[in-house]
C-alpha cells in the first residue's frame, strides 16, 4: 500500500476515534463520522482534489472544535499544515454564535486556498444534509437562514474551485425557487 492510503487511514481512524459517540443532528442520529468522510469524498470525488494535506484536514476539521483534541495534538500527530488547515476552519466557542458566525462570512476571503477548498466542500455537505433531512426541531426558517448564511460565506471563498462552487451555486438557486 503507498504512503498516502495509509496516512488517510490513520487520519480517518483518528477522527472515527474522537467522533466516536457523536451523531449527526438528523432524525435518525446519523453516525458523526459520517460527515467528516464525506466531506473528504467531495473534495477528492467532485472537487478533484488530491492533494493529502487537505483530505486529512478535510477528515480532521471538527475535531478541535467538536471533540477534546488540541492543536497540539494534531500538530505531533499530523503535522504543522494539516494542524494550521484545521485550525483556520475552526470556530472559536468561547465566543457567542451569532458572532461565529459574523466571522465566519468575515474571515472566509482569507483564509489559505487549503482552508477554503475544506470550508467549500464542508458547506456543501451541510446544505446536502439539510436538503435530505430537516434536523430535529429546526423549522423551515431556520433552514433558510442556514441557506443564507452559507450562501455569504460561500461568496467570500469564490475563485478556489469552480466545480464546488457550481454545486453550491445549483443549490442555493434552486433554494431561491422552491422558497
Ligand atoms: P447550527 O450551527 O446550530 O447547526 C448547523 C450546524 O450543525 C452545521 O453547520 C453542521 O456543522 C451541524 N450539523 C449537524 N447535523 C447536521 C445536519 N443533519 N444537517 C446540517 N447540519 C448539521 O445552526 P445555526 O445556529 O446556524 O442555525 C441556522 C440559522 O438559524 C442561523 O442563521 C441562526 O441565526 C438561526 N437560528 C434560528 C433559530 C430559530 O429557532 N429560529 C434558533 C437558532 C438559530 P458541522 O459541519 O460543524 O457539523
Ligand atoms: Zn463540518
């Protein structure tokens, strides 16, 4: 087996670990793993992207914010760029959400083209999600304004990979219509 299949297992295997009693926020409790794994396979599978680095971030980018891993951590284990990756797509939880997520659209136009193919394909995941199933107790505006949102975010992150940014843009426009 060559070096990069056994580097995204053992970053796929880390990330299952910390995940491990997560679930999505769908009905049926979807295994949190899940999200992470899929995120990657939009970025290798749709985005075309091979570069490791940003699959293994892609696989790690919940962790610091979701789970007890640190930095640190991901610096020893998977180096310092797959760690600063990690680190530009992580929310600062201390701080109250609306305010994450002002920074979020602020924030999105700088980070490193590495962070903006994950943060791309992350939100690509999410609005898929929301799409085949509304979470628990999350009415249709709320789903809206989780539209909208990503729809700022995405805008700050253009001109990284035109591929993702045309499946969001399918997304949000047929958004537009049905609402
Ligand atoms: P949250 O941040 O609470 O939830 C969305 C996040 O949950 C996603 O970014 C994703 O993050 C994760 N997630 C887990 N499971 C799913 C799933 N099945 N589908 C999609 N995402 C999932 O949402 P917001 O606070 O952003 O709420 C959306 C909007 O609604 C906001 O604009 C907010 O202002 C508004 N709001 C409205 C409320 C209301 O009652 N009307 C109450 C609160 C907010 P990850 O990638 O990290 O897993
Ligand atoms: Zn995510």
């Amino acid at each position: 087996m060559n070096s990069d299949a056994l580097l995204l297992l053992e970053t796929v295997h880390f990330s299952a670990e910390k995940h491990r009693d997560q679930r999505r926020k769908d009905a049926d409790q979807t295994p949190y793993i899940n999200h992470p794994i899929g995120v990657a396979r939009i970025l290798s599978h749709e985005g075309g992207v091979t570069d490791i680095e940003v699959l293994q971030a892609a696989l790690l980018h919940d962790t610091v914010e979701d789970t007890d891993t640190t930095h640190a951590e991901l610096e020893h284990k998977f180096g310092s760029t797959v760690a600063h990756i990690v680190q530009e797509v992580t929310d600062d939880k201390a701080l109250p959400k609306q305010e994450r997520k002002r920074l979020q659209v602020e924030h999105a136009a700088h980070c490193s083209h590495q962070a903006k193919l994950v943060k791309l394909a992350d939100k690509l995941y999410n609005l898929r999600d929301l799409n085949r199933c509304t979470p628990v107790g999350w009415t249709a505006e709320r789903v809206q304004e989780y539209f909208d949102w990503s729809s700022e975010v995405v805008n700050g992150l253009r001109g990284t990979s035109s591929v993702l940014e045309e499946k969001l843009d399918e997304l949000f426009t047929h958004r537009r219509f049905v609402s």
